[in-house]
C-alpha cells in the first residue's frame, strides 16, 4: 500500500493506492472518530472538523478537514494499527 499525503486548503488529503480495500481506511476513521485509536494526540484529533473517506478499492482517498499539519498526520499513519497491524504500540 501507499500513502501519499497532501496539504490541501481545507485540511490534508491521504491518498491510498495499491493493496488498500476502502473498509480498512472506513475502520480507521471510525476509530479515530469514536476514541477508539491512538495513533493521533488528543490535540490533533481536536483539530480536525471533518473526516471523508471517498473512492474504491486500490485507490482510496481520506480527507482531513481542519487545521492539521501533513507531518502530524503521517506521524498518525506511521502509528495506525489498522495501516500497521503487527506494530504492537
């Protein structure tokens, strides 16, 4: 899988391409929206205002509406153990 991730004016773009099924990236956002993740501090998390997750299979796009910087959320992606599964912390 690959992650490429993009400053937009409203926030951050993730743009997942490769070996990524869309119910992965769903999982995730659901987590983060409902405290069930740590891969994002507390302070993060209270910037962002929206999540989107929108494409298909092999080609997924996550957009982070907010004020949240690029390096912050591939800080979070490096620490996902839904991106990551056999990371144990």
């Amino acid at each position: 899988m690959n992650k490429n991730v993009l400053k937009t004016g409203e926030g951050v773009k993730i743009a997942f391409t490769g070996a990524v099924e869309k119910q992965y990236i769903v999982k995730m956002v659901e987590n983060c929206a409902t405290g069930q993740c740590e891969c994002m501090s507390d302070e993060t998390k209270k910037k962002i205002t929206n999540m989107e997750v929108n494409g298909k299979d092999g080609e997924v796009n996550l957009n982070l509406s907010g004020d949240v910087s690029k390096e912050e959320i591939e800080a979070a992606l490096a620490r996902s153990k839904v991106l990551n599964p056999n990371k144990c912390c």
